[in-house]
DNA sequence: ATGCGTCGGGTCAGCAGGAA
DNA sequence: TTCCTGCTGACCCGACGCAT
C-alpha cells in the first residue's frame, strides 16, 4: 500500500466572472498546468516523484496573478503535453498497488478529478480514498475552529527543513508528505470522496442571484418616503429571505 | 390530547481564510 | 484577482420524548 502525495498548480481565467462570465468554464474553472507528486511507501518512504507541467487547452493566456506566484509562463506551457497525454504518466506513477490519495486541502482532489471529467478522462483508475492532510494539520497545530492553517507556516511550525519555494506543485507535494511524516496518525481518517456529490456544480457557480441588499432597502425608502432604521432594514432583509423559502405558503387545493 | 423543550436539518447572506 | 469552503447567526420546520 502507498500513499500519493501530490499538488496541483492551476491556471484560471483572468477575467472576472460578474464581466465575462462566458470565458470562465463552469465545468473547469481551474485548469491544471502542473502536477507533482511523491509516492510513499508504508513506512513513508519517498519511492519515487512525479513533475509535469500541462499544455492548457481552455485557458491559453496566463493570469497574471498565477504567473506571479508559480513562476510559470504560457510559454513554459506550450511545449508540454496535454492532459490527455500527461494523465497516462499520472496512472503509470500510480501504479496498480493499492494507494491513498494525500492533499493539502480537498480543492486538489476536486479539481483534479474535474479536470479528468472535462477532458472525458476515464476516473476509475484513480482512487477515491484520500486523507487532506491539512486538516489534520491545522489540529494537530492547536488552529481555532473552522481555519486551516497554510503549507509554508505548517512547515516553519514542524520545523521542515526549507530549501526550495513553494508555489511549486513538486515541492508543495514534498513540503505536504513531510507534514504527513510528522503528524500523529492516531485519528487520521481515510475519507472515500464522492465524485458525483462534489461534481455538482459549487455555491458560487450556480446560476443562483446574490441579493442587492442596498436596493432592497433604497425601494423601500422610496415607497415609504424615509430612511429605514437599523432594526427596520434587518426586518426587510429578514422577510425577503423568509419569503424566498416560501414557507408559509398554503400549497393550492383542487377541490 | 395538548403543550413544551430539544434536536437535527433546512433556508439564506456574509465573512474569513486559503487555494491558484 | 478570482474562486471555493467552512463557519456563523438569524430564522424556520418536523419529529421526538416527556409532563400534564
């Protein structure tokens, strides 16, 4: 049984969706341009890596803000391979031996399983069972409730030995078994994911409205020609809301 | 039968934190 | 910059157990 470990980097859309909502892909909003991963052995061993970067095929134009952080440019990228081409290397390091995926937070494992579905990629190959690291982690290291803790101050706090930049999907993977290494393994968890439960589309990419709280409450000054107070714009807000759960509606009788 | 409190599950917006 | 997730806090409902 192994355990890999591995790190996505991603491209995105460098425009913003409220503007250009067309140019974003629901489907894959994030695209991979580079995977690293390490394979452990049962005793944690490092067994062997894996560093690719990916040719992207939706997102041809580097966001700034990516190119920025992982160093990477299109121009790096264009001389690899596609996915489809990069997926096969992927399996080959897998390997057929029993494994578990390991992640420094469950957006990797989302996304890369999306990335696999947008390229009409066979996922079974690849294992369900993954721990995220980083919530085990971030408790291990006392963080409050409901915050996770990042990879670089994970690492300075457990004393990891620095010598190459994060940012780097390779590295990121190798800074993320050392983390593994060191947490007690007591009360880890091997969670199955469920790709058709996380395949739905995501909060912010549903075709759902936000609520323009400031007009609401302007048309209300409108039509009762005064400010609203403070309590009263809470009312407004609270009673928009009830009634969009239509909870005490009286559902039509036919007879 | 009725009323009460608790629990779990649901709605929603908003925020913080972390990811690339 | 953009996107995603988890949490919070406001409220609701139905189911349940218990007491009257």
């Amino acid at each position: 049984m192994n355990y890999i470990v591995f790190d996505l980097e991603f491209n995105q859309s460098l425009n913003s969706k409220k503007e250009n909502k067309n140019l974003t892909n629901l489907k894959c909003p994030f695209e991979i341009i580079q995977i690293g991963a390490v394979k452990l052995d049962e005793n944690l061993q490092i067994i062997s890596i894996l560093n690719k970067l990916v040719k992207p095929e939706l997102y041809t134009v580097m966001n700034p803000f990516v190119e920025e952080m992982t160093g990477i440019t299109i121009d790096m990228l264009n001389t690899e391979q596609p996915f489809q081409e990069v997926y096969k290397e992927i399996l080959e390091f897998i390997g057929n031996d029993k494994n578990i995926l390991c992640v420094w937070g469950a957006c990797d494992i989302k996304e890369l399983f999306r990335n696999i579905q947008y390229h009409n990629l066979d996922i079974s190959p690849i294992s369900k069972e993954y721990i995220n690291i980083q919530f085990y982690a971030s408790k291990y290291l006392n963080c409050p409730k409901g915050t996770n803790i990042g990879l670089k101050n994970a690492a300075e706090l457990l004393n990891i030995n620095i010598e190459n930049k994060f940012h780097n999907a390779l590295n990121d993977a190798y800074y993320t078994a050392e983390v593994f290494k060191k947490i007690p393994k007591k009360n880890i968890n091997i969670i199955k994911y469920d790709v058709n439960k996380n395949m739905k589309p995501t909060r912010n990419n549903t075709e759902k409205s936000i609520l323009d709280t400031s007009k609401l409450i302007k048309q209300f000054e409108k039509m009762f020609n005064r400010e609203m107070s403070e309590e009263e714009q809470k009312i407004i807000k609270l009673a928009y809301m009830m009634g969009k759960t239509r909870q005490f509606e009286i559902p039509h009788s036919d007879n």
